[in-house]
C-alpha cells in the first residue's frame, strides 16, 4: 500500500512534524504491506513555498493560511497512487478559525483517511466541537492515544465507539549508549541532574521546579536542572525570550542559578535519547490537567527514565502501576519531597528506572507502526468494499436530524415569532417581522401535515394572529414591530408582502380546519387590490406562489387566475429583456433568494399549463444550478458582492439560508411536474448545505439548539440562530421528507407499470 501523509514535517521544529516522520518510517518498516513511494503533503507556517528544504518524501507543501492550498492538495493526492492517507491533527497547524481550511481538503479526498487526533479538548468551544466531528465523519477511523481521548471523543464528541482506535504514542527503538558523550557535557558530569525538554512556554510551568530548587540544592548540592529546548515559535513572535529571562531571574533571586543550565536547541531524536538516558530524572511540571497526550512524556518513559509529573490526564494514565511519581499542580514543596526521596534512596530510582523501560519496550516505533498497518488495511479494504457496492439512495433520511421545533417554540412567544437571536437565545430587542412569522405559518402546516405534531398545531394561531395584526385597513400590511407590539413602519416591503400571500394562499390550501381557512382566505381576498401596486420581481414572485396554492383549492376562480396572469407579465418580461446567449436570467445580477423566480413559473405552468412560463423556468433554473452547484455541493451566491452579468466573480460569502430553501422549493416543484428524479437529487444536495456540504465544510444546523447558523462566512458560520435561518432549514427538512414519500410512490408506481407492460 502507498500512504498519503498530511502533516508538519521536518525540517519544521514541531513535534507533530517529528511523529509523523517517525510514524512514516514505522510504517515504511513493513516492506511487504507498505510502498517505499508513500509520500507527504506538508503543512508549512510561512507563505514562502520554499521557507524549509524538505527531503524527497514531500511531493507537496500547503500554506497554512492558503486556503486554495488545500484543494489543490487534494486534487493532487486524489490523482496520485495513494491507497489511503492519514491526517495528523492539531489545531493550530491549519489555517482558518481553529484549523477550519482542513475540511474542504478531506471533504474532497476520494481516498480512506486515518486520522490521529494529538488534542482532544474536555470543553471544546462551538468550532472546536463542530471541527473534530466533521473530520470523524469523514475518517475511516480515528486514532488517539489515551483512554481518556477515548471517553472524551464518545461523551463529548458524539464519535462512535467503533471509529475510535488507541493507539498508544511510539518511542524511539534506541538502546542506552554505554558511552554516553551526554554525561561527560558541563552540565552533567559530576552532577545529579534533573531534566526537562520540548518547546518553552509558559504553560509547561517551568518555574515551579526552580521554586523547588532551593530545598532539594540544600540537601544534594550538586543537583542540576537542565532545560533543554528552544522558545516555542508563537511566544518568540509575540513576546521574544521573556519567559526564559524570567525564569533567569527567578533563579538568580532564589539564589540556584548555578543549579540551572539552559541548552537552547532543538535536538535530533538520538541526542535526545542520550539526554533522557543521561538524567537522573525527568520532570514534566505543566500547570493543569488538560493534556490528552504529551510526546515528551512518551519519550521519557521509551527512554527508561525516572519520570516525576504533575497529574496532567496523560501522566495519569502513563505513570500508573508505578512507573514514575506524580505530584501537585505548581506544588514545589511536594516536588522537592519526591526529588529528595529518590535522590536519597537509590533502590527507588532504580525501580522507577526499570519499570519504565519495560513499558517502554512495548511501544516502540516499530511495534506501533505494525499496529497502524492493520489499522490502514482494514480501512483500504472497507472503502473498496463500499465502492463495489455503490447505489446509494438518492435521500438517506439516516443522516437527517429528528425533526424538531424547539428552537422554532424558543423563539416564539403569544406575540409571534422573534425575528433574531444571540446564538441560540432570543434577542428580544429586534422585536418581530411579517416575513418570518409569514414562514413559521407554512413551516407549522407542513409539520402539522406530515407528523400530525401537536406543536405546530398550537403554534400556527400565533403566527396568524400576527399576521392579521399587520394588516392594514386598506388589505395591505406592515412588517416590523416591536417587542412593546408597536408598529415600527406604515407598510412593509413588497418581499413581505409577497411571502404573505404565500402562507395566506399555503393555508387556505392545506388548512387543518375550516376555521383557519375562512380566518386567512378572509385576509386574502382584502389584500388582492394591492397585487396590481407590485414592482419588485421577488415581491411578485412570492405572491404568484401565493396564488396558485389559493387556486388549487379554488381552481374556477377567475377573478384570482387573471390576478395571476397579470402577474406572470412582467417576470417574463424581465427574462426576456436580460436574457442573451450567456445570461440566462431575470436581472443584471444574481443577487439574493433567485430560486423563487423560476420557483414562480413553474407554479405558474403548474396552474395554467402555460408553456412560456414552464420554458423560461427551466433555462433559468439550468443557468442558476450551473452558476452554483458546479462543484458537487450548493455554493449560493454571496449577498457580500452578488454575480454580475458584466463579469467578475461571483461573491462567495455571505451565503444566506433562504437562498437554500428556495433552491430545495424550487427543485422539488420541478420533480412534482416532470417526475425527473434529477431534480430530486439537486434538491437534497442543496439541503445538504446546512449539514455541512458548503464551501468551508461546516454545518449550519446545530444539533445541540435545534436551530440554525445565520448564514456562511469567510472565518465559518455565523452562530447567531435567528428566526429566517431556523424557518429556512426545517422548511427545508420538510419538503426533503416530503420527497422521500414522493420518490417512494414515484418508483413503486414506475415498477408496477413495468411489470404489468411485462405480463
């Protein structure tokens, strides 16, 4: 097999970048399983593409904060021989808000992928959680390297089980030196001495062993500590050498600075090994508890080394059954205790010593590596299994969440729906809108219809009620109000207006009782004189759609069907005058909720069997669909820029929600008049947007709210959950639920005319 590796690498000074160098060697071991043409794709922290000499193995190098980098490496690993890869994680190797840019990478890998996760975090914040469950989903397995990682990735994370593989940190394959040039340096001959080593920070809490200094010096005069490594490169660019010199100087006022000795280098692996071998103990002081794996650590027992930490989760777990000592978080005194207890009691050390060394043995690269090809085995041949399988359902309502209201109840108080939220909670100064609570109406009979959910039956009044409070005497109605059910304007915009209509007509045609539809067909009708005062094409639109629902209840309405046919007029109108050999659309731009124009036709033709507007829709909906789902997911177009006719890309970002609803709206429509199953897998792509098939990889909808982010940005998802996204998505939801049942009978009934065209 031929392994596609993604990680730093050396000649990068990062521990990552030296176990996965070592891991590619381990691996590489097994000359029969593994191909000695695997190669790396490596992570560099520079924009300059030739800041590090690589060796040979690096056929690629990613920009960290490129985010182009990353989908031309997949392209590039997708296209070379690699069987399968394997990703080492952290989050500050990748660019983006908490190594975000990795997912478009692994999204787009048709390879099987290993994935080693280095930090696992016990209270990981919204990105931090949604990252790590993205890249699970898209993993074979999962590698981590404690026990603790394996319960955290479970109850944490929502990882299964059976995705999780421990695997325990490797150790060189190195023997002591019987001739240790270590032991004869300065700082060790003729002395006991205490180590630490890795990069300096002050997080690795490094002061405290110099406070324990003093009374272990008073008792061992010839004690030394030596601190072996450079500054971490992040506190060299923020704030130089000032931990260092601090530590100097704490030492020189404790008076133990002839007992402190500072090798500022990073070493070779076999130096380090002597180094480890060298000391008489080895202490990893960090400040707290939330270190799932320290490499360091692994060394030092691999090395056989009297190991004294501070009870981080890793050195718990490491040192148990006696193979090394731990003591409290910045507690000098008991650090001291245990230095002087060891120092002074020979047999103790030794069997510290000697413990170590016999775990050691047990995970020692090579051991590890064997480990690790079984791990790829496996997955190569569970992804070529499922490749022969292939025919995958067109919707697998699987990977759908449980329909839910809660944040939709959250929000909605006996006014109405409130327009927005502070992440998930209601931000009740923004008041309530028309168009929003014009949507919870048809989101609450789509509910109603399909799960009978008791729910949405007691919220739909609500959401009536609101609308007859915004109507005008005149048939016309206001949008905003405020939290005090003041009006905030004299007449709403024709966009609400027209989304009005829409749930006016919706209830009329699928209300779950009499009442309601006498309720809203009476608000209806007083609106119609305004249909004739529309300008804005989205405003007419939206009340097309809004007409045809009303038809199909009342199909011998004349008085409605020429109110429609009037309508109809200038949405062609405006095709026809935009659209030339390359511009198939309705306006200059493409700018914000597009779907509902073709949306309108097709309900239009759907009514009247008028084949203008069934003509237009199509070219327009095939224009729209190649303008945003070229590349194998929904890429909305941006409201920060819009697509212009005249040229220029299209704005990427800020990607809105109810530009996915529509376009799900818009393609189930056209299944239900061609019965083209096409359109019923463009429609569940587009739902697929709010799952996490986007340009950054990210899911919208919160699993943990039952809401939905307020759109997709440059940095990630905008965690506000208000009303229109939350509305959007569950609208969403529903009509692809809604499909699934249409899609079933569609086949059924396809099958059954085959087999009686049979007998």
């Amino acid at each position: 097999m031929k392994i596609a590796y993604i990680s730093t690498y050396p000649p990068r000074e990062c521990g990552i970048a030296t176990f996965n160098n070592n891991l590619l060697k381990a691996i590489g071991h097994n000359k029969k399983m593994v191909s000695e043409d695997s190669f790396v794709v490596a992570l560099s922290d520079s924009d300059e593409l030739d800041k590090y000499e690589y060796p040979k193995e690096v056929k690629y190098v990613i920009r960290q904060e490129n985010q182009k980098d990353y989908i031309r490496a997949a392209d590039y690993i997708n296209t070379s021989l690699a069987d399968a890869c394997i990703l080492e994680h952290e989050y500050g190797i990748f660019g983006g808000e908490s190594g975000v840019y990795v997912l478009p990478l692994l999204a787009r890998l048709q390879k099987p992928l290993i994935t080693i996760f280095h930090t696992v975090l016990k209270d990981p914040n919204y990105m931090q959680l949604t990252i790590l469950r993205e890249i699970a989903k898209y993993s074979s397995r999962i590698v981590v390297m404690s026990h603790r990682a394996v319960g955290f990735l479970t109850s944490i994370y929502g990882i299964p089980f059976h995705k999780i593989q421990l695997i325990e940190h490797g150790v060189p394959d190195l023997e002591p030196k019987t001739d240790n040039p270590v032991k004869n340096s300065l700082a060790f001959k003729g002395r006991k001495v205490l180590f630490t080593f890795g990069l300096i920070s002050r997080n690795k809490g490094l002061e405290t062993v110099i406070e324990a200094l003093p009374k272990i010096v008073e008792k061992h005069p010839d004690v030394m500590y030596v601190i072996l490594g450079t500054t971490h490169p992040g506190v060299i660019k923020n704030s130089g050498e000032e931990y260092r010199d601090s530590l100097k100087r704490l030492a020189i006022k404790l008076n133990v600075d002839s007992n402190l000795t500072f090798i500022n280098k990073f070493v070779s692996e076999e130096e380090l090994h002597d180094y480890l071998t060298a000391c008489d103990m080895y202490i990893t002081p960090y400040l707290n508890e939330a270190q799932i794996t320290s490499g360091t650590l692994s060394y030092a027992i691999g090395a056989g080394a009297a190991v004294i930490s501070t009870p981080y989760w890793h050195a718990q777990e490491l040192l148990a059954d006696h193979r090394g000592r731990l003591f409290d978080f910045r507690n000098a005194d008991q650090l001291a205790g245990i230095v002087n207890e060891l120092l002074d009691d020979g047999e103790k050390l030794k069997e510290l010593k000697s413990n170590a060394f016999e775990y050691g043995l047990h995970i020692r690269w090579p051991r590890t590596g064997e480990v690790f090809v079984d791990v790829l085995d496996e997955a190569i041949d569970k992804f070529l299994s499922e490749q022969e399988k292939g025919g995958k359902p067109i919707i697998d309502p699987d990977m759908m969440p449980a329909f839910s209201l809660a944040h939709v109840q959250r929000l909605t108080d006996d006014t109405g729906i409130v327009q927005h939220a502070k992440y998930g909670i209601p931000n009740l100064k923004e008041g309530y809108c028309l168009d929003d609570n014009s949507r919870a109406l048809i989101l609450t009979i789509l509910a109603y219809q399909q799960n009978k959910s008791k729910a949405a039956l007691d919220l739909l009044p609500i959401y009536l009620s609101y609308i007859q409070y915004m109507q005008c005497d005149n048939g016309n109605f206001r949008n905003f109000l405020s939290f005090k059910r003041e009006y905030l304007d004299e007449v709403g915009s024709e966009d609400s207006f027209g989304r009005t209509i829409w749930a006016l007509g919706y209830l009329i045609s699928n209300a779950p009782n009499n009442s309601y539809r006498e309720f809203a067909r009476e608000l209806f009708l007083k609106s119609i004189p305004h249909f004739k005062t529309l300008h804005h094409l989205r405003g007419i639109a939206n009340t097309m759609i809004g007409l045809t629902h009303f038809l199909s209840a009342h199909p011998g309405d004349g008085h409605v069907t020429e109110q429609l046919n009037e309508l109809v007029k200038p949405l062609r109108a405006a095709y026809q005058q935009h659209r030339d050999g390359r511009w198939h659309w309705f306006e200059e731009k493409l700018t914000y909720d597009n779907a509902i124009l073709p949306l309108a036709l097709l309900c239009h033709y759907e009514v009247t069997q008028d084949q203008e507007s069934m003509d237009i829709a199509l070219e327009s909906m095939e224009f729209l669909s190649e303008k945003t789902l070229i590349h194998g997911y929904l890429n909305p177009v941006g409201n920060d820029g819009w697509l212009f006719k005249d040229g220029g890309e299209m704005a990427l970002y800020d990607q809105q929600a109810i530009e996915t609803m529509a376009m799900v709206l818009m393609y189930f429509k056209a299944y239900e008049i061609t019965h083209d199953l096409t359109y019923i897998r463009q429609m569940y792509l587009c739902y697929q947007w709010f799952l996490g098939e986007n340009s950054l990889h990210l899911p919208l909808y919160d699993h943990e709210t039952k809401g939905c982010g307020d759109g997709l940005q440059t940095y990630g998802v905008n965690r506000n959950q208000g009303a229109e996204s939350t509305l959007a998505y569950w609208i969403s939801h529903l009509i692809v639920l809604k499909a699934l049942e249409s899609e079933y009978e569609f086949i059924q009934s396809a099958d059954l005319a085959a087999a009686q065209q049979t007998s």
